[in-house]
C-alpha cells in the first residue's frame, strides 16, 4: 500500500446498509477505530492494493423460533450458525419450542427481489428513493429494513404514534416515494389514502390482504419474490457519508424533522455493545422503539455487531421485566432512565434479586433513581451514555460515576471535541464577548454543550431546507468562519473531567404520555460537585 499514490479503501458488511469505498486521509483514523472497536470486523488485503473489511466469522443469519410469554428473542448467528436470529411469540402467547423456519437472509432477499420487481405506480424501486416504515417492534419491520437496504433505497423509521397532519407533514419532509406499514397500524394511514395517492406515494401493507385499491399487500409480493441474492452494488453508496436512512426528531418544539444518518454512522453503530463491556455471550433487552436510534442502531445493530442475542420487547411492561430476565437468560439491559423509574416504582416481590442481569446501558437515569435500582435488583453495572440521533458528540460513562454522563479528558476530546460555553437562559443564546466570540465556562460552571464541524466530526444536517439545518449551528464561535453543533443540552464538567447533564434548553422532553418541560439552569454554589439532574439527558449515537 505504501507505493500506492492513493489509498482505496473498501468496507463491505453483512448488513446491506453499510459498504463503500473511503477516501484517506481522515479515513485512516476511522479504520483505527473500527480496528478496535468493532472485533466482528476482520481486515484483509485484496489485490491490486486494496484494504478491505468483511464479515469475519458471521454465517448466513439461520431462523429458528424459541417462543415466550410476550418478547420475541432475536439473535445474530456469528460463530453458531444452528442459533436463534429472529422470531415471534404466536398469538395464544403460550410458551412452546419450534424448529428453524427459515432464514432471515431469505425474508429480507423477498422483500428487496419483491419491490425490484414492482410493477405498480411509479414502477421498481430504485437506488437513492426514500420509503418510509410505519412499524412497531416486530421482525418485519427488520426484515424491511434491510431488504430496503439491499436495493440501495433509504428507509424513514417513522414513529408509531403519527396521525394525518404530523404523519403527511413527515411523508413530504423526507421525500417519500412509498409507504410500509404494519398492519395493526394501517387505520393511521387509511384516511390519508386520497392524499397519498395525489402525492404519489405508493402504499404497501405489511401482512396479509385483502387490500383496498390503491394498497397492496408486501407479503403477498413476497410470497412470489425470488429468494435469490440482490446486485450489491445496488446497496454501495458512492461516499460513507451519504444518507443510509432518516430517522425522526421528537417533534416536542415543532413537527419532527428526519435527521440524515450516514452509511459510516451506521458501521460505527456495530461496535456499541463491545465498547460499553458487551459480549457475543450476552442476551440483550431491547423494548426501545425501533423507530428511535437507540432501538434500532444500538440495538439491532449493535447486538449484530457483536453477535449477541436481542430479546426484542413489543412494548415495555415494568411488571412483566423481571420474570423476561429471569426466562430469556437476560445480562443485557438497554433503557432511558424513565425505564428505571418505573421499575424502582414497582411494590418490591420475590425473585427481584434472582436474575442475571449485570449490564444497564442507556442514558437519562437520574442519581436517585440510579441508587435505587442498584439497592433493590443488586450489583448491576450501569453504563449511561449521551448523544444525540443527528449529533456529532457523544459520552460514555466507563466508570460508572454516579450521575454523570461520561468524561471529557484531553484524550477523548481528540477524538471527540466539544466545548461548553456560557449561556443567557432569558436570551436564549450563547454570552459573547465585546469582541464576538463565545466564552468557555469553568470547571463546575453550567454550560451549552457544542461541538465543531468538520469533515471529521461532521453534521449532515435535516432532510428539507436548508434553513432546518442552520438552525442547529453556531458560526463564529471562537473565530471567524467555524461552525459548531448547537446540541441544545447544558451540561457541567468537574475538576476531574467528569460531565453531568444539567437540563435542555427551549425544549421538552418526552416518553410515553410524560411531557416534562425544564425549569432553567439548575445552579450550585462555587466548589461544589455538580448537581444531579431532574431531566434525562439524549440517548447515545
């Protein structure tokens, strides 16, 4: 590679969302990172010169069924290819056994070989055309994901709970050519079917017909689908920064925004579970809308990346956790703090304490509520994180510090840069100086946490004007011409490089039915360690 004048560098996953080809030199460090922190990735030269990255060990994902009372258990085959990857609970609910019926890589083949092969308005979908998902937690809304991924089309996770305008003001956002929906959520779109039609957006329905003209059943269409092998370089993006599929914002300040996530994010989605401790050993619990990053980059993907196995929860019932632990062989738990409130909430039972759980991950738990959780349920390590879907800085919290989100040392920021800058709450925006430029807080100071823009740390922004995006950024911060991410989060950092999330600023946050809106910067006398937080802080990238 030396006498190369130009590295090539090829990348190519078992997931067909990710793959293509990146240009050294900012490249080169992402290779470092994913050498490090991806372990299911193997490098390996291809001749002329070219360095490339495959699926290590992972065989074809097998299917096989191991039903339960409620979750269905999920798990990415990596050295065993006899293990469970995807599969739902029947209907009666009765726990039983069944065989393998099929293979995953088949129902995702059907789905991409099925809408290549449509022939209805607006005909075969293309490379580069957006469909969106109106899914709930169940494996097709998996295996549409990535059948749409293999034909080089970008998915829009919509959230389950949009109804007419919200849901329409979503559809034109993203560009939308088709629309995917659930079946049990087909009543959300059918009085929008006229309005569909005029802005033709074809509608497929994810199950069985009949259908009412104008809709067409994607399972039938799979039912005659080929199960062979897709073109790949329909799913090879030209650049590992373009638009791999839109996820939306809340909308708790205005009507969601789809937030572009790029192919590279996406790779850099496999190593989550390996860098918070994570094994292929593990059983994860997810019962985080697939539709949110965390659900469906952290969970699905992450536990792909590792080879774990993902008990994939429809809905999160705090009554009914403790006794999935106990019959899925849980270890792994992913939350938002709301989660861990509603489980320390519950009256205190037998076999609370009996369960293998040893991982929490997620973000948004309170010091409180952390405390009381590790005293009721045991010595469980918790890993809080913070980032944002469309953000380009994120935390972890390695060392599990009470309330804290991560650590900011000089050597994480090389990597990760971001600056906290004072801030006028009845302004609204960062304190300049007399000469303009924003001005950094001292350690134990509350603060606006921002990140640079730059090639390596990039924000790609929101699908629509480009003012959505701008919004978002802080130009001329430390000098002329530089632009910075504007998460919107303040936060503190102590004498020991610890950061604490602090509240949100202008906006609300949001889960379920609770809508909590923040009261102003929390503030502690000079010295003091940083307060705890009320409010939760973004789930991590």
């Amino acid at each position: 590679m030396r006498g190369s004048p130009a590295w090539q560098h090829g990348v190519r996953s078992a997931l067909p969302v990710v793959g293509s080809s990146l240009q050294p030199p900012r490249d080169f460090f992402i290779w470092l990172l994913l050498g490090k922190s991806v372990g299911t990735l193997h490098f390996a030269m291809k001749p002329p010169g070219r360095l490339g990255v495959s699926w290590g060990n992972v065989p074809p994902f097998p299917l096989t069924r191991s039903w339960g009372s409620s979750p269905l258990g999920v798990r990415a085959g990596r050295h065993v290819p006899s293990r469970p990857c995807l599969g739902e609970p029947p209907p009666s609910q009765t726990p039983r056994d069944a065989k393998a019926t099929g293979e995953v890589k088949y129902q995702v083949r059907r789905v991409a070989n099925a809408l290549r092969a449509w022939r209805g308005p607006g005909g075969p979908l293309r490379p580069g055309q957006t469909v969106a998902l109106l899914v709930g937690n169940e494996p097709g809304f998996v295996w549409a994901w990535l059948g749409l991924a293999m034909l080089g089309a970008v998915p829009a996770f919509l959230g389950t709970a949009l109804r007419r305008g919200a849901l329409l003001h979503c559809l034109r956002g993203c560009g939308a050519r088709a629309l995917l929906v659930a079946r049990d959520l087909y009543e959300a779109v059918e009085p929008l079917l006229p309005t569909l039609q005029e802005l033709g957006i074809v509608v497929w329905v994810l199950g069985q017909g009949p259908c009412p003209p104008g809709v067409t059943s994607l399972q039938e269409l799979m039912e005659e689908a080929s199960e062979e092998p897709v073109p790949s370089d329909l799913s090879t993006p030209k650049d590992m920064m373009d638009t791999c599929l839109y996820i939306f914002t809340s909308g708790t300040t205005g009507l969601p925004k789809a937030a572009r996530i790029s192919h590279l994010k996406c790779i850099m989605c496999l190593g989550f579970y390996r860098l918070v401790g994570a094994s292929s050993k593990d059983v994860i619990y997810v019962a985080l809308p697939l539709y949110h990053m965390s659900g469906s980059l952290l969970g699905i993907v992450g536990c792909i990346g590792i080879g774990a196995t993902c008990v994939l929860k429809r809905k999160f019932s705090a009554s009914q956790f403790w006794g999935d632990c106990q019959h899925y062989g849980v270890t792994v738990f992913q939350y938002i703090g709301e989660l861990c409130r509603y489980l320390v909430n519950q009256p205190k039972g037998e076999g609370q304490r009996e369960h293998g759980l040893r991982l929490a991950v997620g973000s948004g738990l309170r010091p409180d509520v952390w405390r009381e959780f590790l005293r009721r349920f045991g010595n469980v390590r918790i890993v809080e994180t913070y980032g944002m879907t469309e953000g380009n800085v994120t935390f972890f919290n390695y060392t599990s510090t009470l309330g804290a989100v991560g650590r900011g040392s000089f050597l994480y920021r090389l990597f990760c840069p971001f600056e906290l800058v004072r801030y006028d709450v009845l302004q609204g925006a960062p304190v300049r100086d007399a000469a303009g430029w924003c001005q950094r807080v001292g350690p134990g100071e509350t603060g606006l946490l921002i990140a640079p823009v730059t090639p390596k740390n990039p924000f790609l922004g929101y699908a629509g004007g480009r003012e959505l995006s701008e919004h978002k950024l802080l130009r001329g911060v430390f000098a002329e011409g530089d632009a910075y991410f504007n998460t919107g989060d303040l936060m503190a950092q102590d004498a020991a490089d610890f950061v604490y999330f602090r509240d949100r600023t202008g906006d609300t946050y949001r889960y379920q039915n609770h809508r909590n809106t923040p009261p102003g910067v929390q503030r502690q006398p000079p010295g003091q360690p940083p307060m705890p937080s009320r409010h939760p802080p973004r789930a991590a990238p």
